[in-house]
C-alpha cells in the first residue's frame, strides 16, 4: 500500500528543518556562536549531520533541542504528522494514512500541538481595552466581610432556591385526593 510517509524525501525533510531552525546559518544550540563545524554523519541516520562548536566544544545535530530528538518515528512520519495536522485531518485518519497506531498518532499529535502553544508568544494587550460585560465577586460593594458572613442554613437556601428544606419537601408531595 502506497502512504503520505512514503513518499516524503527524507533529505528534504532535513534541508527543511535546518533552513526554519537556522535561517541565517548554523548556530550553536548552547551559547550562539556561529563558529560551528560539522563533525560527520549520525550513525543511525545518515542524512542527519553532527557538529561540534568552536566556542564552547558543544555538540549537537539537526534535531537535538528539537521536539524530534529521541523519538522513535523517523522524522518523514513526524513531517506527514504535522502536515495532515494542518489540513484538519483526525487522528484515526492520520494512523491509517501512516500506519500507525492511533495512540502513537495521538500522542504525537498532542506533543506537536504542545510544542507550537510553547512557542506562541504571550499575548499583550495595550491601550483601551473594553468589556461588555464583568462580574467581579469581591464583595458588597467594598465590604467583602459581608461575603463571609452568610450562614450554613442561607448557603442550604442558596442552593435549594426554596429557603427551607421541609417547605420542599412538602411541596413535592402527592396529594392523596
């Protein structure tokens, strides 16, 4: 059977995620620099390159710090992942397009949907911000000790919308006539 994960290039997979994560070149993961040297291939996957910095000795790859690194699907499934994501396909129609287990792709799906609510920036709100509406529950207007004040038998009455229990209860009967 011919799946989405099939025909993804695994080596463009690689090129795509090198030019989003490094746009204006390769930098070290852990302190910046840009004097950064390739150090050979992954011995698991060699398309995967490794490199060493020139600053601080650190070595990574083109996953590592990535939410990728250390997973067991290969990075073509994680791309078709996202992809079918993006056109609002389900999870079971996910599994199925490729091949997967549905609790694999759930999973994934839920790391990947984590991952891009991290890397949303917060949310700033300026100038005039204006509400329709607004119940603010601090209290009778600024006594907030009144709030504390109601009683057992006003919290049952609450609750109830009758005021009394018996009263309810009397209510409820059937009349034997």
């Amino acid at each position: 059977m011919l799946t989405l994960s099939k025909l993804i290039d695994e080596v463009k997979c690689y090129e795509t995620v090198r030019m989003m994560r490094w746009p204006e070149g390769i930098c070290c993961i852990a302190c910046g620099a840009k004097s950064v040297t390739q150090r050979g291939k992954h011995a698991t996957y060699p398309i995967r390159q490794r490199y060493v910095c020139g600053a601080c000795g650190c070595q990574f790859d083109d996953l590592s710090d990535t939410i990728f690194a250390g997973r067991h699907q290969p990075l073509p499934t994680w791309i078709a992942c996202l992809y079918l994501m993006g056109l609002n396909v389900s999870n079971q129609q996910i599994a199925q397009e490729l091949s997967l287990h549905k609790d694999d792709v759930h999973q994934m799906t839920s790391e990947l949907r984590q991952a891009i609510a991290d890397k949303r920036p917060e949310v700033q709100l300026s100038g005039t911000v204006e509400l329709d509406e607004v119940y603010v529950t601090a209290g009778h207007k600024g006594q907030p000790e009144q709030v504390k004040k109601k009683t057992v038998r006003d919290a049952d009455a609450n609750s109830k919308g009758f005021g009394d229990g018996e009263r309810s209860k009397r209510r409820n009967r059937r009349s034997s006539g």
